[in-house]
C-alpha cells in the first residue's frame, strides 16, 4: 500500500508539473527562502483574482512539530487596519462620516486635544498629531487586558506632538481611534460590523478578530527570533485585543485575496470611493487610507498598493500591482524574513522572469546515486495484462541515465526525456511521461530487487493502467 501510494503521489506530482510549468520557480523560491530565510508561512500569488500558486511551508508549532500548509490562519497584524479604512469608508458613503470633520462629532467622549482639530481623514493618513504613547510602553500596553476606551483614555489622548496633517507618522493610536468611532457612529460591536459588512458578503470564513483567550483550529503560532544570537523563541504573551481596529485580525492567504478581490471589483465600496481610498497624499508618504500607494519601486517598476503587518513574530506582506493586477500575499510566523523580497521573487516568476536567488544545492552521496541508478539502467521487459489470465502482452522499457536523477529513454516503442528518480524513500522511485499527438501519458512506479512495479494514466483517454516488469538480461 505504501509503495502504491508513492507512485501515485509522484504521478500526481508529474501531472500537475505538466499542467503548470511556472510552478516550479514559485516552488524554488519559496524552498530558498525557508531553508535560508527563516521563511516559516504560506504564500499566494494571483492574477486579476485567480490564484497562480498557493503554498505553505515550515513549522507552524514548534512545540509539537506541526507543519504549515496553504489553510493555515495567521495573526494579520496591521493589515487589520485596510479593514478599518473600508467600515470607515462604508460609513461615509452613507452620509454618516464627513472624512473632513473632526473626530470629534463623532467620539464626543474623546478626552485629549485633538478632539476638536483633528479630521477623520488625518486620523487615516496617520498624520493626526496624536503621540503614540504605546510606542514608549512597548509591549506593556498590550500585556494587560484593557477596554477600548480605557486603552484609548491611557494611550491615545496625549497632547498634540505636531499640527494635525503636516506629516504622517506611523502608529496604531489613529486606527484603534477609528474603531472607537465605527462602533459610535455604526451602535454595533467592530466584529458585528466587520462580520456583517466584509467577512459574510466576501465568505470570507476563516478571517475573524481575535482575543488572547479564544482557541482558533488551525492558527499558527508565532516566534521572534533574536536580531544577534538568531535565536527562536515563543512570542512573549500579550493581549491581541489590545491592538484592536489595528491589528487584531487574523486571516488566511486565500480569505485575504478575497478581501483584494472584493477591493477592486467595488463589491465592497463604490469606484470613486475606492480609488480615494487608495489615492496616495504626496505629502504625506504616499499614505492612502488603510494602505500606501507607489509608483513603483524594485522589482515592481510600475505602481502598486501594499499592506505590512508585524506583531513580534507575526508578519504580513500584501501587495496589489495596479497594471497588470497581480496579487501578491505573504503570512509568516517568524519575524526572520525579509517578506518585501520575497515578494520581489514572485513578481519575477509571476511574469515568467527568472527569479534573483542563489542555487540550493542538496548533499547527497554520489556513490549511492550512481550505483542506484546503474543497477536498472538498460532494457526491462514490462509485462501489461490487465490480469494474470489475459493474453501475455509484453512491451519494452529501456532506461537510460542522464545527468543527475534525470533520465531518457523509450517506452512502448515512444521515446522520451525528462524522467525523474527520486531517490529519497526506501525504494528507487522514478516518473516520467511520453505523448503523441493527442494524447500525453504519466508513468510512474519503483524498483523493488529485480522487479519493477508501475501504473501509467492518460486524462485524455481516461485510463489507467497497472503494469510489472523484469530487467532482460
């Protein structure tokens, strides 16, 4: 059963690599960056909406070995607050916010100074003046459990650092302001809002908020690793929460290319609102609200928006190219990877440019190699009767070596390239595929002693076939 398992697992592998040849530089990149780069995540990569190529790689919890995969959830960290902009935004399309009016009207509560002076469209572009009081706490201000207006009272009512709109400075004191409002002016909770309003339209099913105390299946861990031992540890505990409209989300790869899709395609706010929200303020860094806005930079020569997000080890990357519609989305669970290069290697495969990343070169001993494929180079005699009763039919397969693993040869009378051994399991395993004008045929199987043991499957003649073989002396 095993052994039937692994053939099919790699002709399934071989079938799939027809199907996509892109694949495999997307694949290279990826196995780079979690060798080399403490890449730890998953990874999604569209065009226009439609996924190119999803992954995840590396440990998820680290405790108990657990592997990542494409549907593993993350914490989102500050890409939670292109979320804010879109409630924020909604609420103005229905006449409930003037984005030039002081917050104030709105949080008529708000105890600090910039009640009055500053605007809902300042509080967006970060450029409000607010100091961020939590910034010099670190992560004191999130290790105990605090009420938003409490939080807000302790952290976000501090007098003016500088006049509201002469610059932006990034922080999280706007955004957790903003979630405040949204629950004033919308007299719903920010989850009901955003479950009612984004998640539920977009079925987006595996994004939600998140507190310190909820048990979420299939959200990862998260870990920091130390800029000068390059140690991994646990993150230190604290109450996610306490991030609010900021940064408390959690999501999947595939959930927040919904949320992009839903973005572009209006079903979640109107054209002209959607393209003020991503309207870059030149004085302001190129903020946009929720989002920034590029011209272009690296790699993406042409313009983009993008979305970070970082909490210790929980790390996000979004990136939205504004020409050619390529989405691309990164979750990590460390804080080791630099996820804006990464992204940079997926933009080139994505276009079929070869990707700007070192070779990895796996050790192996050669000798066994070689000796592994010298025992079954040559001719095998296959026998292919559908059952020990049928009429004898036998064909021959002639195995020749060639650089590496690959191999060429010939197959019921067909010859072809690019086999593949796979030398990794107990048994010698190898793929491979032949065609002829209509159709193209998957092989696969091992090498059990002095049997061969395979299956061959057409998709366009919708077959299967079980074969055995014995090497021709």
């Amino acid at each position: 059963m095993k052994q039937m398992t692994r053939i099919l697992v790699m002709l399934i592998m071989l079938f799939a690599a027809k199907q996509s040849v892109g694949q495999a530089d997307y694949s290279k990149i990826v196995d780079y960056y979690n060798k080399e780069k403490n890449f730890n995540g998953a990874v999604l990569v569209a065009t226009n909406g439609k996924i190119d190529f999803l992954s995840g790689i590396g440990i998820s919890n680290r405790q108990s070995q657990t592997s990542m995969n494409s549907k593993t959830k993350f914490k989102i960290a500050s890409i939670t607050k292109a979320f804010t902009a879109v409630l924020i935004l909604q609420l103005y399309e229905q006449g409930k916010i003037d984005l030039n009016a002081s917050f104030g009207n709105y949080y008529p509560t708000y105890k600090g100074e910039a009640k009055d002076k500053v605007t809902i469209r300042n509080l967006l572009t970060y450029s409000s003046g607010i100091p961020n009081l939590a910034e010099k706490a670190g992560m004191k201000s999130h290790q105990i459990p605090l009420t938003i207006d409490a939080y807000i009272d302790t952290y976000c009512s501090g007098q003016l650092a500088f006049a509201p709109g002469e610059k932006s400075n990034y922080s999280n004191t706007e955004y957790i302001i903003l979630h405040k409002i949204i629950e004033n002016m919308s007299k719903k909770s920010y989850a009901t809002l955003l479950q009612e309003n984004i998640l539920s339209p977009l079925k987006m099913d595996n994004t939600g908020m998140l507190q310190a105390k909820d048990i979420i299946v299939g959200l990862t861990e998260s870990y920091t690793i130390d800029e000068a031992t390059k140690a991994i540890t646990s993150d230190e505990p604290y109450f996610i929460e306490n991030f609010f409209g900021a940064g408390a989300m959690y999501s999947t790869v595939e959930d927040l290319l919904k949320f992009d899709t839903g973005i572009f395609s209006y079903q979640l706010l109107n054209e002209a609102t959607t393209k003020l929200m991503i309207k870059p303020n030149e004085n302001l860094n190129g903020a946009a609200f929720g989002v920034w806005y590029a011209d272009g930079y690296g790699t993406f020569s042409k313009p983009f928006i993008y979305r970070t997000g970082g909490i210790l080890g929980a790390c996000s990357n979004w990136i939205h190219t504004m020409e050619d519609k390529k989405s691309i989305i990164i979750f990590n669970n460390t804080n080791g990877t630099n996820l804006y290069e990464l992204s940079e290697q997926l933009y080139l495969a994505s276009n079929g440019q070869k990707p700007s990343i070192p070779e990895i070169t796996k050790q192996e001993s050669a000798a066994d190699v070689v000796h592994d494929l010298e025992k079954i180079k040559g001719t095998w005699l296959l026998d292919l009767r559908p059952s020990p009763s049928s009429e004898p039919y036998f064909k021959d397969f002639i195995i020749e070596t060639s650089k590496g693993k690959a191999f060429s040869g010939e197959f019921y009378g067909t010859k072809f390239k690019g086999g593949y051994f796979n030398t990794d399991w107990d048994q010698l395993y190898f793929a491979f595929t032949t065609g002829d004008k209509e159709n193209t045929y998957y092989h696969s199987g091992y090498v059990d002693g002095g049997k061969m043991v395979g299956i061959s499957y057409c998709p366009g003649r919708k077959f299967t076939s079980h074969w055995t073989g014995t090497k021709k002396q």
